[in-house]
C-alpha cells in the first residue's frame, strides 16, 4: 500500500463515518470528572479506567540508521486496542499493531533497496486504576502500567524478544474551576502521563516517557461557558496539541525524541473522530512530518447492556457513578 493509497483510503473512512454522526446529541460517553468530559486522545494515554475500543491509522518516516546500514523507512501502522473495566475504577486491556515497511527507494551506492516487510508488532497488556478524583475541580489521578510482551509479534520486523514493563502515573485536569473572569479560558483541560520502561533485558536503556494533551472543549463551551452559536459540527470538536515523548535515562541511551501532534477530535454520540499532524521533534525521531487518524467506539453507549460497567461490583460502580451526577 503506498502512502498515497492510505491517506486516500482513511480520508474516506473519516468522511463516511462523519456523514453517519453528523447528527449528534448530548455526549453519553464515559470519561466524565464533573462537568467535564476528557476525551480519549490518540497519542497519549488518558486517565479513565473504563471501557473503550478504538482503530488507529499512521504514517510517517523513520530516520536512516548509518550504523547498521538501515535507510529511510516509511511506516504504516494499523492498530487498535480494547480495554474493559474489571472492577469499578479499574480495567485491564490488550493492544496490537500491524507494521507495514517500505524502505526508501533511492539509496546512495546504487545498490537495490531493502524490501518491504510487513507484520505484527509485540502484544501489549494494560492495566489502570482510578487513584484519587476530585469533581469540583475536574480532576482525576490514576495508576497503571503496561507490558510489551517480547517475542509476541513478527521476527521479521525485529521486534524485541524480551519484555517491557512500564508502571505509569496518568492524570487530567479541567480548568473549569477558573473564576468567572477568565471564563474563556474555562473549556482548557490538561491530560498526561508519566512512565518507566524497564525491559527484562539489563543491557537496554532504561526509558522515561511522558506526554501530555492540551485541548480547548468547544463542547464545554457551549454547554457550562457560553452558548456562542457554534453551528454543527464545529460545536462538536476539541481542538488539542499532543506532545509524546521518550527519554533514555541509562546504559547509553541516545538523546530524548518525540513528536508533537496538533490535531482536533469531533465527539459524536457513539463515536470519536480524531486526526493529528505527526512532527518529529528533532532529526533522532524522523525526517518529515506524517499523520494520524484514529476512531473511538464508545462501546458503553453502543452496547450499555455489556458494556459501560465493570465486570465484578457493578451496583457498587452504579451508586458511584449516580453520587457523581
């Protein structure tokens, strides 16, 4: 599939399922601290231990490698990634992504490029749990951690055959708590995330990730702000920056890379559209700009009866939720 090939083909995956949405209804989708409702953004991990599903599109280039001969390489992924809530505050979840390669076609010695590969990444496990909320203020601290299962996915790729894990701290805070002066300023809302990649194998570096999101509710706005006039869908859209980023901390690990990703997110009653510029920033990370289109299912609103409340404790989970509201 080349480059082209997929921005067509996700361009109109974005178009259809805005066609079958564009007539939308208050927001009945988890992710609610208050009055807010924190979307779940693409490359960052939000707070919410609850039930989600989501299909993620992206594309970008990683820098060639002098030391080990590896050139250019366009990449494509396709992954998704499902989780459910366990216990009330707490869910566990499974992801994988299918990696497509295309090594650059020019190389300088004339020699015939590398071929194209394609396969699975390694298999992630996740687990998070809601720590501390205060609603008043919009805001939500929670536990978790994640496992890249070694030897999981394609050899081909050279995916890692050993195990990583990453306990992490999430967090996300509304600034609807803002005194009515600035009330403007109220729809801001920070989410983020703080890891630790240990990988079982001594030898790597060990890694700290970290990102965080800032958006501009224009839902909020609307509807706890303002009521501006917004018309359909620009009422329906949160526009955000994503800044995602890794820094090895040991055993010679190179500098921090990263991208940060400008994008918007349009909130449908059972659905989440997102899509967001992908920009390396500095040359360890990539050489151009790429994309990212991704589509959240809000399974607890399409199927409430399986999904939207934890497995164990669910009249605990439905008392919570009705202290809340």
């Amino acid at each position: 599939m080349t480059y082209f090939q997929f921005s067509k083909r996700a361009a109109a995956a974005l178009m259809a399922t805005l066609a079958l949405n564009i007539l939308t209804t208050k927001l009945q989708a988890h992710g609610f601290e208050g009055d807010r409702f924190f979307p779940p953004t693409i490359s960052t991990d939000d707070p919410f231990a609850t039930d989600e599903f989501n299909l993620t599109f992206s594309s970008f280039n990683n820098p060639a490698s002098p030391g080990d001969g590896t050139p250019k390489t366009r990449e494509i992924d396709v992954s998704s990634e499902f989780d459910k809530e366990i216990f009330p505050k707490f869910a566990l979840g499974i992801s994988g992504t299918y990696i497509n390669l295309e090594p650059n076609k020019h190389t300088d010695d004339g020699s015939d490029p590398m071929p194209s590969q394609d396969g699975f990444d390694n298999i992630s496990l996740s687990a998070k749990y809601e720590l501390w909320e205060v609603p008043e203020h919009e805001f939500i601290l929670s536990l978790g951690g994640e496992v890249d299962l070694g030897g999981t996915g394609s050899k081909p790729l050279g995916v890692e055959s050993y195990s990583t894990y990453t306990p992490s701290l999430y967090f996300g805070k509304g600034f609807g708590d803002l005194p009515n002066e600035l009330k403007y300023l109220k729809p801001f809302a920070l989410t983020g995330t703080v890891g630790y990649e240990i990988p079982s194998k001594t030898l790597d570096s060990n890694v700290l990730d970290w990102g965080f999101a800032l958006e501009y509710s224009m839902p909020y706005l609307q509807e706890h702000v303002e009521d501006v006039g917004l018309p359909h869908p620009f009422k329906d859209m949160i526009p955000l920056v994503e800044f995602n980023m890794t820094s090895p901390t040991n055993r010679g690990g190179e500098t921090t890379t990263g991208t940060i990703n400008p994008g918007i997110l349009w909130e449908g009653k059972y659905c989440q559209i997102g899509a967001e510029a992908v920009i390396p920033v500095n040359a360890h990370t990539g050489p151009n700009v790429g994309a990212v289109v991704q589509v959240q299912f809000f399974i607890d609103d399409l199927f409430p009866k399986i999904f939207g409340h934890p497995i164990f404790f669910k009249d605990a989970h439905t008392n919570f939720s009705d202290d809340n509201n």
